[in-house]
C-alpha cells in the first residue's frame, strides 16, 4: 500500500470518528475517546512490530492500516448499544467489515490487498485464527498482538484507577467485581487453553482470560514488551491473593519466562518458530 492511499484513510477515519461524539455525553466521549486512543496506539504498535520484523515498507503502511481500521466498527457499536460487549450488541468486526463496505473504504485496493484487511479486521479478534493463507496469515498475527499489547497497557491503567477508586471510575465494567474464580477459566489457563469471553462471569475471570492471552501471542517482540514492560505484572497485582488465582499467575509468569529465554534474543520469531 501506498503511502498517500493510507493517508487518505486516515483523513476518513478521523472524520468518522469525530462525528459520533455527542456534547454532554460523557459516558459516551470518556468510552468513543478509549477506543480512538487504542487505535492512535496500536497504529504504533504495529510500526514498532514491523520494524522488528524488518518488513519492507509497503508492508508496513498495510499493517499499519489494518490497525487503523481494525476496530473501526467499534464508534457505532457504543453509540447504537452503548456496550463494547458483543454478546449484547453486535461482533464489532463484522460491523468494521460493513462500515468499510458501506463507505467503500478500500475498493481502489488491488485486491490481494483488500483481501488481507479484510481478514485480518474480521479476525482480529476472534479467539483463534482460521487456517488462511500465509501471506494473510501473517497480517492477522500481527494484528492479533498488537491489539492484545495494547489492551494490556489499558488494563495495566484502568485497573488501577478501578482499584484505587471505583466511584470516580468512568468506563463501563463489564463483569461483577468478585474475586471468584470460574473452575472452566482457572483448567483453561493451567493447560494453555485460549478461553470464550461468554464464559467469563467475574472480573477475576476475565483478569486471568486476559493474562492468558500470552498462549496465544504469535512473535516473541510482543510477548517481550509485554513482559519487560511491566504489563503482566501490573494486571497480576490487582489478582486475589487466593491459592488459584497464585497458582495460574505463576503458570503464565513461567510461560512466558521460559519461552524468551530459549529463543535468541536477537530474532523476532514466532511461537511456530518461523
Ligand atoms: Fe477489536
């Protein structure tokens, strides 16, 4: 992709954006401004990957796209339901898909290349990646971390403000603030199993879901920054001191550890090692 064609994307994009706020609205603002600083990050993220992955710039600016555009379907989604739940709304990336269509974002695309955005914004969050070719494969890997990177970093911070003072926190919270544990979500965590959001019924639940998200990062960069940047443990201090809750905790710390040490450090790979 061309430089000028993401520019022209972005120019869209911001105009988007900006159209769903509502003056007054604070419960929406605080929520669209969550998700447009999530993109402006993962935008960054994903030039930091493709550097350390040393792709050529073409390549770069279509990943970088795709970050633009993967949670496009997230500004109507909050202002028609006014949840970021899919569960009681609607899949947020069918919803980019059709946005895109409906404003024909992409069509003077070749078509390898709509075809890449296309699956790696459909896919970006689902909880595994469907057999698709390698080429786009590797797009929506990319995508996939990213996105995961930074919703670590939000949690790192929205925990903490949650934490420290639940009346003054202003984004919704999705699951009751228990420090129960599902018995699904604690086996899917000890034996490295991706878990279904709809099986989350607390936020310790959903804490250690998302702490287990490192089984399913693709390139050791990722699970790095996670790590040396102190995401893991800034999600894991606001876990129960509970004997599970400890118990999955060391099991992802020691995952993780175990994984970047026996690689070489000077080589992004992936988990598959290519
Ligand atoms: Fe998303």
């Amino acid at each position: 992709m061309q430089r000028e064609q993401f520019e022209r994307l972005k120019r869209w994009f911001d105009d988007y954006v900006s159209g769903h706020y509502v003056p007054g609205d604070e419960f929406l603002n605080n929520n669209l401004r969550l998700k447009e600083c999530h993109t402006r990050r993962v935008r960054g993220e994903m030039r930091s990957l493709s550097a350390a992955l040393s792709m050529n710039g073409q390549d770069a600016v279509l990943a970088e796209a795709i970050a633009l555009l993967h949670d496009v379907g997230r500004f109507a989604q909050f202002k028609t339901y006014r949840t970021y739940k899919d569960s009681r709304s609607e899949n947020h990336s069918v919803l980019g898909l059709r946005i895109m269509d409906e404003h024909r974002l992409i069509d003077d695309l070749p078509t390898e290349e709509q075809v890449i955005i296309r699956q790696a914004v459909e896919f970006h969050g689902a909880k595994e990646l469907p057999t698709m070719d390698e080429r786009a494969g590797h797009f929506a890997k990319m995508i996939r971390d990213v996105d995961k990177l930074d919703i670590y970093c939000l949690c790192v911070d929205n925990y903490r403000l949650y934490h420290e003072n639940r009346d003054a926190f202003v984004l919704e919270v999705e699951f009751p603030d228990s420090a129960d544990i599902s018995p699904y979500i604690l086996e899917a965590v000890l034996s490295n199993r991706l878990i279904d959001y709809g099986h989350i019924r607390t936020l310790t639940d959903a804490k250690l879901m998302q702490l287990g998200w490192v089984f399913d990062v693709y390139f050791d960069w990722t699970l790095r920054q996670m790590r040396d940047r102190g995401y893991i443990k800034g999600i894991a201090r606001w876990l129960p001191d509970s004997e599970p809750a400890q118990r999955a905790l060391g099991h992802v710390q020691r995952y993780v550890d175990e994984r970047l040490d026996n690689h070489d450090h000077s080589t992004p790979r992936n988990r598959s090692g290519n």
